[in-house]
C-alpha cells in the first residue's frame, strides 16, 4: 500500500498552466523528496495528490485506483503541516486524537494509537501539555503525530521544517528518517533545501516551473545530472 502514479497530470491556475502534462511513479515504501526553487509547483503537486486541489488533466492513481473523484479524507493519506497548525487550547493529547474522534473511533482506541504514537515520538511525558509549552522540535513531533495515528498509505510534507532554526532542522531531519526506517510507509517530502534532499531521499525529484528536470536517488543525481540546472541546484561539479 502506498504506491503512487501520476499520468499526464496538468494543473492550470485560470490561464496559467503551473504543471505542464507531468508523469511520475512514486513506490510503495519509497522516501520521495520534490525539490525546486521557490514558485516551481511543489506544493500544488504535493496539493494535487493530497486531493487539496483538483488535476486539470490527467490521472493520480493511489495504489491502482483512480483517485480523481476520492476526496483527500478517503485517500488514506496523511498531509504533515508545519508545527503552528496545532490547535493551541488543545492538549497534546487531543491534538494528536483529532483525526480520529473526527473519524468517531472509539475513545479506548484513540487512546490506544495515541500512546502508540506518542511513545515513539518521545512525547509519551507531554500528552498533557499544551502546544505552547512545547520546544519547536517536540510541537513538530506533535504535528507527524497526528499523521502517524492515522495509519495512511503515505505521509505527505510540505516544508514542515521550514519555520524551526537550523540546530533543530538537522535533528528533526534525522527524526523523520528514522520514522521511515521504522514505519517504512511511503513518504512524500516536500522542500527547497538541497540538503535535507540528498540526505533524507530515496529518491529525488527535481522542479523547475513545474517541469521535471530529473529523478534519480541522491547519487545520481550528484555524480550524472542530466543539465546545468540540475548540476547547479544539487551543488556537484559541472
Ligand atoms: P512552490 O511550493 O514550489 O513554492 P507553488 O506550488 O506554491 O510553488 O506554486 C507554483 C505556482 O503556482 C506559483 O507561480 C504560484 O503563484 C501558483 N499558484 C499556486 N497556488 C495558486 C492558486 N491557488 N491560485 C493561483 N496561482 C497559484
Ligand atoms: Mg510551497
């Protein structure tokens, strides 16, 4: 569970085709990492599987299934924001339950994947806490938790370290790649740093004005960039 395909997938915004006809597989299981300079269509294809916005064109199949008309709460993925979607007068405890008293689960089975999923995330101290009384680190954990109780397919992140300083980004970069090793779930990973993509991706795919210029792991794309676009953003020498 969590493979999935984009065939002659296109996005328009009114006149303004922001994704020209683009076809790509990610595998079950796989870290994907979507790289690019900012405005190059990152989010809005990370929206396009999410089910956040509609294709223009083309088809996204979730595990072989068309998902065009599934709506994103049944397409059994989970969107991590950026750690300042928690709601700030829950406990951490009820933000991580949400999406399941949202889904009616019984209260000893929320509770259930819940501590589950706090213990793995270290946060098995803090269910009582609020968000405000958390680090930067600990609220963004809060944030993959809710994902994790969920159970989906595949993650999907969209810069969700963006806002926290470098000290942590590097910590918190490691914490989501130990969770893939654990979980080996497929995760979609979203951002403009070179860096996280080399060091967190199984595969990498790069953007430019919505284009894919290349895919290819880490190594590949260091070693044989395909242009001096893909040469000059993953920093290897020409
Ligand atoms: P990235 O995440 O790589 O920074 P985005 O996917 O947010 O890029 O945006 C890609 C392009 O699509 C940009 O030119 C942006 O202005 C445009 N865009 C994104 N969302 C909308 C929208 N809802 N309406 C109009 N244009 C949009
Ligand atoms: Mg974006």
């Amino acid at each position: 569970m969590g493979r999935i395909v984009l065939e002659n997938v296109t996005k328009s915004f009114g006149d303004a085709q922001v994704i020209p006809p683009l076809n790509l597989t990610i595998e079950d299981g796989e870290f994907a990492v979507f790289v690019g300079p900012s405005g190059c269509g990152k989010s809005t294809l990370l929206r396009l599987i999410a089910g956040l916005e509609e294709t223009t064109s083309g088809q996204i199949l979730i595990d072989s299934k068309d998902a065009t008309e599934v709506p994103p709460s049944k397409r059994g993925l989970a969107m991590v924001f950026q750690s300042y979607a928690l709601y700030p007068h829950m406990t951490v405890r009820k933000n991580i339950a949400f999406p399941l008293r949202m889904a009616k689960m019984s209260q000893s089975e929320i509770d259930k994947k819940v501590e589950g999923a706090a213990k793995i995330l270290n946060l098995a101290d803090y269910l009582e806490q609020k968000p405000g009384q958390l680090s930067g680190g600990q609220r963004q954990r809060v944030a993959i938790g809710r994902a994790i109780v969920r159970e989906p397919a595949a993650f999907l992140f969209d810069e969700p370290l963006s806002n926290l300083d470098a000290a942590l980004r590097v910590g918190m970069r490691l914490e989501i790649s130990e969770l893939h090793n654990r979980l080996r779930t497929t995760m979609i990973y979203v951002t403009h740093d070179q860096v996280e993509a080399m060091t967190m991706a199984d595969k990498i795919v790069v953007l430019r004005a919505g284009n894919i210029e290349q895919v290819g792991s880490p190594l590949d794309l260091y070693h044989t960039p395909r242009n001096i676009f893909v040469a000059g953003f993953i920093g290897s020498p020409k």
